[in-house]
C-alpha cells in the first residue's frame, strides 16, 4: 500500500499541463488497490474541481441512481476506483466542457490501473474512456452502449451521465428502464457477491 500511496502523493502534485489549464491543476480521482469496481470517467467538471470530490454534481447525482448505491457506498475507496482519463478540470468549451488533456492518460492510466488488483467490473464513460479501455471498437458510443452484452460482466460501456445528455437518454429510453436494472444487480454482485 506505501507505493500506492506514493503514487497518489506524485499524482496530486502533477503540474504537467498546467499552462494549458485555465483554473490551474487538481488532479480529482479517488483509488485503493482493493476496490472492487473502477469508473473510467471523462475529466472532472468546474464543480468537481472546486470540492476535489470526483462525480460531485448532477452527473454523480445520476451515475448513483444507475448503479443502485448510497454516496457513502460510492465514495468508499474500497469499493470504487474512479479514475478519469484527465485528471484534471480542461476547461469550458463553446457547448461543454472541454475534453480531457491528452497528456494526462499517458502519463498516469498505466500506473494508477496497475494498482488494482481487484478489479470485477469496470464501467466506462463517454467516448474518450472508451477509446482507451476498448481501442480496438471502432462503433459510437451509441453502439458500444447498445452492443453491451459483448463485454459483459467485466466491462459495461456507458453514456456520460451529465445532464448535457439528457437528448440522448429521452431518444434511448430503453436504456434507463431496461439495462440499468441489470446494471444494479452487476454492481450488487461485484460489490457484495449477489445479484
């Protein structure tokens, strides 16, 4: 555990795209190597940078819902490695947020993945945690998401949770009413070896 510890103290105090970040650097992730499930997220939000607490807005809001678990069941590191590919705010864009720096996943996925080792199920969110997780597909997210059964039970693409998607949930109804009840019972069984 001492070396994941070092880990994390040289993950927070990177400054590698500081000058291209326009509220400064706060790596947001949240890691021990016996967590069971790993969220492969996008980059942190303006709200997420300001507390440091990752998923800390209306999209966590919803990612819970999905998963069928309390705020203290998902923020226990034990439980949940969450783990974007930018560890960092980027920034706004024209619509959103901008995506995540391109430096960061170079530099820190390998290692912080390496941690793990008790891994059983990984969810991937948004289109850039599915690029690197899955780089061989080569569908939408829309298919990924669609196509889940191809990667079940270890790893479940997902749409971004964000409330910027709220079009793409109303025109994928079947998403929220019917795969997220199988997701719940994933997570159970992955957490707690029930489903």
């Amino acid at each position: 555990m001492s070396s994941v510890a070092s880990l994390l103290s040289e993950v927070r105090a990177c400054t590698l795209c500081a000058g291209h970040l326009p509220h400064g650097p706060r790596p947001v992730l949240q890691l021990h190597p016996s967590a069971r499930i790993l969220i492969a997220a996008q980059a942190p939000g303006r709200k997420v940078h300001e507390t440091g607490i990752p998923f800390n807005d209306a999209s966590g809001d919803r990612l819970r819902r999905w998963l069928g678990v309390t705020r203290e069941e998902f923020y226990d590191p034990r439980r949940f490695a969450i783990l974007p590919m930018g560890l960092c705010y980027p920034g706004k864009g024209k619509s959103a947020d901008l995506p995540p720096r391109a430096e960061c996943a170079p530099r820190w996925r390998a290692p912080l993945l390496q941690s793990l080792g008790t891994l059983e199920l990984s969810l991937v969110i948004g289109q850039y945690a599915l690029a690197y997780h899955l780089p061989g597909e080569r569908a939408s997210l829309t298919k990924a998401v669609q196509d889940w059964r191809t990667h079940w039970p270890t790893l479940v693409p997902l749409p971004h949770p964000s409330p910027t998607n709220n079009r793409w949930f109303a025109h994928n109804r079947w998403f929220e009413f019917g795969f997220v009840p199988l997701l719940q019972a994933r997570v159970a069984e992955a957490l707690h070896g029930v489903g």
